[in-house]
C-alpha cells in the first residue's frame, strides 16, 4: 500500500502487489475525501479477496462510496460482481457503451440508474464530498468506451491504460525511476493496445491545462513528478500505433 497523497481531508492510496505472480500486474487505488470514497479500477478475481481486505486499513469495504470501472476488461472488472454484493451501499460508475453487457457480469436485478450510473461517451464529474472528479473520455485507448479519471484536490492523474507498462517482476519498481527503463516495457504494450495516434492526440488535448503531479497507470509503476508526466506525455504525443503501423 502506497499512500500517494494525504492531507487533513483528502487521502489518496495505491495498491500495487496484490496481483499474484505471473499473471498481469494492475494497480488498484482508493480516493479518500471526507466521509467519501472512490475505489478506482477494482480489479479481477485474482486480486479481490486480498483488496477487499486490504482496503480496510484506509476505509471499511462496505463504506465505499463509489466504484469506477474505466473499461470492460477483465482485469479492472472481472470481480465487478463480487463487489456488487459485498459493497452493497456503493454506487457503480462505469462507460454507458458497457451497459448492455451488463447482464454478463452482474446479478440480473442490477439497478442501472441507481446503483450502476453510466458515464455518457463526453464524460461527467463526481461531485465526492467537496471534490470534483473528473471522468475524461480516453475512447479507443486500447477500449472503444473508456475513461480516465483526474482528482484535482490530489492533482493525480489515474490514465487506465495509458502510460501503463510491464516490467517483469525483479524489473518492477513502484515509481518510475529510469525512464528508459520505464520505455523498454511501456513502448510495445502502446504500439499494440492503443487504437492510433490520432485517438492519441484527442485524450491529450482533454487533459491539456490540467495540474498533474502525478500519473497513476493500470498496470506498472507510478511516474511522479511534473517533469517526469511532461516526458511521459510528450514521449506519447510522437507515438506510431495501431492502425498507424497497419
């Protein structure tokens, strides 16, 4: 457990060694804002039961306010269900393009509209407790409905997919260190996940004026420091991938 940012009222947690070995890495996060929460990209089977215990040292599971599931993969909600009914007070957030397949996942008495609130494809905000966090459309980028999320009172960035990497495990580091390093496992997963530079360029002009101090991926390490996200993002604005490379 990563505590990336904490102030009187405000809490922000990483969770990063949950993912049992040999399988993909993700990070799970927690934003804590008075008696509010948000639980971002909650995982998949592999990592619920330790999660579910775990975030108990930052805010009681059935206290979470909200779950926000960027995309569909099964890696961000493939215990969607599981927390359903284990986080029975919680409200559900996640890209409307996935509602239909909704059935697939969750109970079959799933309430669309009061536990699970779609995100409309030109993104929305959450007004936690006082913060406003922001759902910015990241469509195509790998998933064709597919948001990011932006807390402004921690000034964190939580980009999904993007910016994400995959070091092997003695390689992983919980922040970026070397950025080099950080290209060798991030510049193949892009090139082959992300739809096209021009989907690219759209999701940087969304959160082009944002104060960020820190990046949180999916999968990999955390880069932290203003510098290090304007080479992270400048390093994507020249990007080539997916159809580009067709």
């Amino acid at each position: 457990m990563i505590t990336l940012f904490e102030s009187s009222d405000h809490k922000v947690v990483v969770f990063r060694d949950l993912t049992p070995r040999g399988i993909v890495q993700t990070n799970q996060a927690v934003i804590v804002h008075r008696d509010a929460s948000l639980l971002i990209d909650a995982g998949g089977r592999a990592v619920f039961q330790r999660l579910l215990a775990e975030i108990a040292r930052v805010v009681p599971a059935p206290r979470i306010s909200y779950i926000f599931f960027s995309h569909q993969d099964p890696d961000v909600l493939g215990a969607a269900a599981s927390w359903y009914v284990s986080v029975p007070e919680s409200r559900i957030l996640l890209p409307a393009v996935w509602l239909r397949f909704l059935p697939h996942v969750f109970p079959p008495d799933v309430a669309i509209g009061e536990r699970v609130v779609p995100i409309p494809d030109e993104g929305s905000t959450l007004d936690l407790a006082g913060c406003e966090i922001r759902f910015i459309p990241a469509h195509f980028l790998h998933s064709p409905g597919n948001f990011s999320a932006y807390d402004p009172c921690s000034r964190t960035l939580f980009s999904g997919d993007i910016l994400a990497s995959l070091p092997p495990p003695e390689e992983d580091r919980d922040f970026v260190e070397d950025f080099s390093t950080y290209l060798r496992y991030a510049e193949h997963f892009h090139r082959r996940y992300m739809a096209s530079s021009k989907a690219v360029r759209a999701w940087l002009s969304r959160i082009e004026g944002l104060e960020i101090e820190r990046v949180v991926p999916q999968h990999g390490p955390i880069i932290e420091g203003r510098d290090k996200v304007a080479a992270a993002l400048e390093w994507l604005r020249e990007l080539r991938c997916g159809v580009d490379l067709l």
